[in-house]
C-alpha cells in the first residue's frame, strides 16, 4: 500500500529547503519580532485581539472546527473552485467555533493566502493546517494571522514535537498536538494546548471515526498522570457527518470536533454547517 504521508513529507522537506532560499528564516524572524513588538507597543483599545482556539472550543456549544480543504491527495478535488474569501465568513456566520485553514499546496491545493485572505474576514481562531515540521513554518503562521498550529505525531519524534510546541508558544500560536494511536502518546507534553485524534489513516488516507472512541479512556488515562496547568482539550478529527456521532463522542469527553469534506462538498458550506449545528442544538436541549 503506498504510504502518502511519507510522500507528503519527503516533498514538505523539499519544499521548506526552496522556500527557504527565496525568503531566509532570518528575515522571517525580524518580520515576526517587529510584528510582535508593534503589538506590545499598541494602546489597549488598539491591540490585537488574542483568538484562543483552546478557549473557544471550550465554551462553544457544538465545538466545531469548519475546515477550508479543495482536495485531498485520496479523493482528488472536493471543491476547486472555493474561495478564501466567501466560505470562511460564511462558516462564520453560521457558529462555527474555529476555523482550520490547509496550507499545502502539491497535495491539498491550499495556500498561506488563503489564511491572509480570510483573517481580515474573520474573528474566529485559525488553525493552520499543514505537515509542521520546522520552526520556519511556526514564523510563516504567525506572520499571515493563524492563531494555532497543527503539529502531527507521525511527523515527529517526541522530542521535536515538545521542541515545536515551546516555539510555537514562544510566537504565540496554541498547538493541536494530532495522534493516530496510543503509540504515540509519549509526544504529548505538558504544553500541549489541545490533542485530536485523527480518525483519518496517514498512510492509506481511510477513515474510521471509531478511531476516536477506541483509544479516548487510554488517552485521558495518560492525561491524568501528565502535569497540565489545565487538561488539553480532545478534539476528534475527520469522518464526523452527523450530529449523532457529535453527541456521542461529547459523551466521551471530546469537546472539538474538525470536518471539513462533509461541508465542503456541498454547494453552500455555510448553510451546511448552520444545518449541522441546529441538529447538535437540538440534542443539547
């Protein structure tokens, strides 16, 4: 079976070295600390607003993050033709509680732009989606306006995983630290803002969101003997299409939720999310 995330990774590697050439990571440094000087220097009326995806998935009463995805690297094109500009204020419009924004280009067809494009739009959090595997790529989040960042297990070793989460916090991005199976519990540190578990196979690309429910008591289990200021927040990731499988996985304790093709293959992703969430309403009154 071809494994697409070793595919995915070995190009991302490729990718960073060129990017890297073109914009040095020492001009990406001075434009974040002029960024974040400019933002400590600002009257309180005029700073920027500090966008907590931790938070909002915390307090939010469907929990769910409406991902931005024109194709996936499995099911080729879901949405060629969406625009940064319209979908993520509509997701807006209609409660969701975060956006997730994907960045890679040869596989999935999105760009840094499309965070610059919908920030401005936008109040909600955004994850920056995308096979984080250097610190160039935290300074690139920062720079467009993502307020956390996706750090995948299965990229990492435990100990780079820790690495890039200090450095995110270091920018001020929140990190969504994504697992697959128990194995890869010993990258969660007492750092990590939220856990998701991705129900989507890296290798093959199949979903199972039963993926979530098998390993969720073994994972809060190990979150119990972990030294958190506060418990991360479990978010299940990929293969949720109803509210039904929402309110079950609640049950277990999950309070985000990431889906992005069953809304994005629709004509109107906004009127599809807002249909979600008054279905997840219902079950919650």
């Amino acid at each position: 079976m071809k494994d697409i995330l070793s595919e995915i990774i070995a190009h991302k590697q490729i990718e960073i070295a060129q990017q890297k050439q073109a914009v040095s990571i020492e001009h990406l440094q001075k434009t974040v600390d002029a960024m974040m000087q400019e933002e400590a220097d600002a009257q309180p009326t005029d700073r920027v607003q500090h966008r907590s995806m931790k938070r909002a998935l915390a307090t939010s009463a469907s929990g769910i993050i409406a991902e931005f995805k024109r194709r996936s690297p499995s099911k080729g094109w879901i949405k060629q033709e969406a625009q940064a500009h319209l979908i993520p204020p509509a997701y807006e419009a209609a409660g969701a509680a975060a956006l997730s924004i994907l960045t890679d280009e040869m596989f999935f067809s999105g760009t840094l732009r499309d965070i610059r494009t919908a920030r401005p739009l936008v109040n909600l959090p955004i994850l920056r989606k995308d096979f984080i595997i250097d610190e160039y790529q935290l300074m690139q989040a920062r720079i467009v306006g993502a307020d956390a960042v996706l750090l995948i297990a299965a990229c990492l070793t435990p100990d780079r995983c820790h690495e890039l989460t200090l450095q995110a916090h270091e920018l001020g991005l929140e990190v969504l630290l994504e697992l697959h199976t128990p194995s890869e519990f010993s990258h969660i540190c007492k750092e990590t803002d939220m856990i998701g578990i991705n129900n989507r196979n890296l290798g093959s690309f199949v979903t199972h969101v039963e993926n979530s429910f098998r390993i969720a008591e073994q994972l809060k289990e190990t979150i119990v003997q972990i030294n958190f200021e506060t418990a991360p927040v479990l978010v299940s990731e990929s293969g949720i299409s109803s509210s039904e499988t929402i309110r079950e996985l609640r049950s277990t304790r999950f309070q985000g939720f990431l889906i992005g093709e069953t809304f994005m293959r629709t004509e109107n992703p906004g009127n599809a999310l807002k249909e979600l969430i008054g279905e997840v309403s219902a079950f919650n009154s």
